[in-house]
C-alpha cells in the first residue's frame, strides 16, 4: 500500500516541476523579449543622438562661415569709408587751392581799383565785399562738409559695434552647441551605463524591466528637454538672422542714401563754383574793357590840339553817356548774377531739406522695423499675447507635432509586435511584469 501512495505523491510532484518548469521558461522568454525591446529602444536612442550630433555639427559650420562672411563685409567697408574719406580731402584741398586763387584775383581788383576813379572804386568795393561774402559761404560749406566727414565716421564706428554685438549673439550661439553635444555625450553614457549595470542581488525578479522602463523614461524627459533647449536655440537663431538681415537692409540703404547726399553736395558745390567762377570772369572783363576804354581816351586826349575845345566837350558829354551806359550794364550784369546765385541757394537748401526729410523717412522705417521685430519677440516669448492668426498656425504645428508623436509610439508597438505577437503594447508589457512578481512572492 505504501508504494502506490509514493508513486502518486511523487508524480504529482513531477507535474508540479513541470509546471514549474514551464512557468519558468515563460519567464525566461518573456525577459530576453524585454531585452531585446531596450536594446531595440537603444538603437533608437543612439540614432537620434547621432542626428542631433551630426545637426549640432553642421549648425557651427554654418555660423562660423557667417561670422567669416560679416568680418569680410565689414573689411570691405572700411576699405570703402577710408576710400571715401580720402577722397574728400582732396576735394577739400581742392577747395582750399580754389579760394587760395579767388584771394589773389581779389588782391589783383583791388590793386588795379586803387588807380581807377572813386566812384568805380567804390562799385569795385562793393563787388569785392559781396564777393568776400560769397567767399564766408564757401568756408561755410567747407565746414559743412567736414561735419557730415564727422558723422560718417560716426555711422562707422556705430556699424562697427553693431557688428561686434553680431559676433557676440553668434558666439554665444556656439556654446549653446556646445552644451547640447556635452548634453547628448552624457545620455549616451547614461544608456551605456543602463546596457552594461549588472542586476541587484536583492532585486525582484522584474528589477531589470524596472530599471530600463524607469531609464527609458528618464531618458525620454532628457530627450524633450534636449528638443526643447534646440527649438529655443532654433527660433534664438531666427530671431538673430533676421536681426542681422535688417541690419544689412539698413546699412545698404545707409550707404546708398550717403553716396546720393554726397553726390547731391559735389553737384551743389560744382554748380556754386561755376557761378563764381562766371561772375569773376564777367568782372575781370569788365575791369579790361573799362582799362582799355581810359587808355584810349587818355591817347586821344594827348592827340587832340588846344584849339578844338568844342570838340572836346563833345566827346566828353558822349564819354559822359557811354560811362553812363556801362555803369546800368554793369548793374544789370550783377543784379542778373545775384539773382543766379539766390535762386541756386535756394535750389541747394530745397534739395538739403528734400535729403533731410529722406533721411527722417530712413529712421522711421528702421524704428518701425524694430518695433516689428520686438512685437515678434514678444509673441515669441508670450503666447497669450499673440495674434488669433499666430495661434491657429501653432495650433496647426501643434496638431502635427502630436501626429509625428503618435506615428513614433505606433513604430515603437509595432517593433513590439514583431518580437511577441501575444504583446500588444505596453500596458500589456507592465500587467504581465505584475503577474510575474507575484507568482515569484507565492512561489516564496
């Protein structure tokens, strides 16, 4: 009777150790599916570390030919004001020769005015007095046009520091992709550290899921920082290329606006010149004429005998009339000069003030520019301020985002798929993890 008894109590222990057995082996398939899901989720991980390497990488190279390309540009146009600047000295040392000349001729009328008669000298006087005053004007000028030599090496130095601060954003820049590459070399040695950590003696018989499903999810907060610290830096980088194309826009329409105000003033200056240079021409002609019409009567004074009195007053009263005729000539030459000259005056001061209003016009476009890119900024910064356009095209992106978000974790459950058929997400992966340690606390 006791053989039987044994026999039936130790096949029921053999179907226990078969059970057992398979029990086991379950666990056992389910734990190399686990490992063959993290290292699945590894390789993943690992490619899109790469990726943002390999985009951090290509970002600096596009920054630092940037920053080659300003500092050529700024070259370029130092080498352009300097040009510019020379150049204007030698119109001013032209200018300066100019005046140089007008004062000896002046010296010459005066000099040729001391041995005419008191009344032309008196006239002559009056000339040399206005053409004294014409010669104040053009010193005038001359300081004028050193004063905009002053504001256009103003205007560099700023363009100079605007392109320092350029070179400060794009630095700056730069160690941001430095921090995200030291970022990205600390999460792949977090996996290698997830990979290659043995399991604990104490742990529990689904320790190893645990820890790789916490890892997971630890290293996928890292990676949403990681995109979201990019996308900052992506829309920073924006901002700074638009900031930097306005400032070009800006300093071309600087350049082009001071090549037509400078082109404007060499006009004006040409044309001031030339009037100067007509009227003492008029008046060199006149004193000639009025010297050779005194040396021809003074010779037909000495021709005519003592006996021809009425003869000479004659010719004295026709002198008399003649004189008279020049002097209204004389008179209307200048008057017409003069009013030349006023009507040019005012033709340059309409032309200062149509550059002025230009140049108004230049700073009110560059200011609301910068309140544009400011208001920008602002919705950049603040959401709840943005226009209900701005936020449809982000609710828009956001609708997106979700579905490339959706389209990952289907990838993911379908890599889960093909390792189990039986697993159909990872809801399933977790209640059968549960499953697993409790019957390891029964078995116990």
């Amino acid at each position: 009777m006791c053989e039987p008894s044994v026999f039936e109590d130790l096949k029921t222990k053999y179907q226990q150790l078969q059970v057992e057995c398979e029990q086991v082996n379950q666990h056992l398939h389910d734990y190399r599916r686990q490992i063959k899901i993290a290292q699945t989720l590894e390789a993943e991980y690992q490619e899109e570390i790469r990726l943002l390497q390999s985009q951090g990488t290509l970002e600096a190279q596009k920054l630092k030919e940037k920053v080659h390309q300003l500092e050529e540009s700024i070259v370029e146009l130092k080498s352009s004001h300097n040009e510019r600047i020379e150049n204007l000295e030698k119109e001013l040392a032209k200018k300066e020769e100019e005046i140089d000349g007008l004062k000896k001729e002046l010296k010459d009328v005066e000099k040729l005015s001391q041995s005419q008669n008191p009344e032309s000298d008196s006239k002559l006087l009056d000339q040399i007095s206005k053409l004294e005053q014409l010669n104040f004007d053009l010193n005038e000028k001359l300081c004028e046009l050193e004063q905009s030599l002053e504001s256009s090496e103003q205007k560099n130095a700023t363009l100079q520091e605007t392109s320092r601060l350029q070179r400060q954003e794009l630095a700056e820049a730069n160690i941001l992709l430095e921090n995200l590459k030291d970022e990205n070399l600390a999460i792949k040695s977090q996996l290698d550290m997830v990979t290659s950590k043995p399991l604990d003696d104490k742990s529990q018989g689904n320790s190893l899921f645990a820890e790789v499903d916490d890892r997971r999810v630890q290293l996928q907060q890292n990676m949403n920082t990681m995109k979201s610290q990019y996308l900052e830096m992506k829309r920073e980088r924006a901002s700074y290329l638009k900031q930097i194309r306005a400032l070009r826009n800006e300093n071309v329409e600087l350049m082009a606006k001071m090549e037509a105000e400078i082109k404007g003033r060499q006009e004006d200056e040409e044309m001031i010149s030339e009037t100067y240079k007509n009227q003492i021409n008029a008046l060199n002609e006149l004193i000639a004429s009025y010297q050779k019409e005194r040396e021809s009567c003074n010779l037909n004074l000495k021709d005519v005998p003592p006996s021809a009195s009425g003869m000479m007053k004659y010719f004295d009263n026709m002198l008399a009339m003649k004189n008279k005729e020049m002097e209204d000539l004389r008179q209307l030459l200048s008057s017409a000069s003069l009013n030349t000259i006023t009507q040019r005056h005012n033709l340059i001061e309409a032309q200062r003030e149509i550059r002025k209003n230009n140049l108004e016009i230049l700073q009110l476009k560059n200011e609301i520019g910068q309140l544009n890119m400011k208001i920008e900024e602002m919705q950049m910064v603040s959401p709840t301020e943005k226009t209900p356009e701005i936020k449809q095209i982000e609710e828009i992106k956001n609708v997106n985002k979700t579905n490339k978000e959706n389209e990952g974790d289907k990838n993911v459950q379908f890599s889960e798929d093909t390792l189990d058929p039986k697993v159909t997400d990872r809801k399933k992966l977790r209640k059968n993890a549960k499953t697993f340690v409790l019957q390891s606390i029964h078995y116990d």
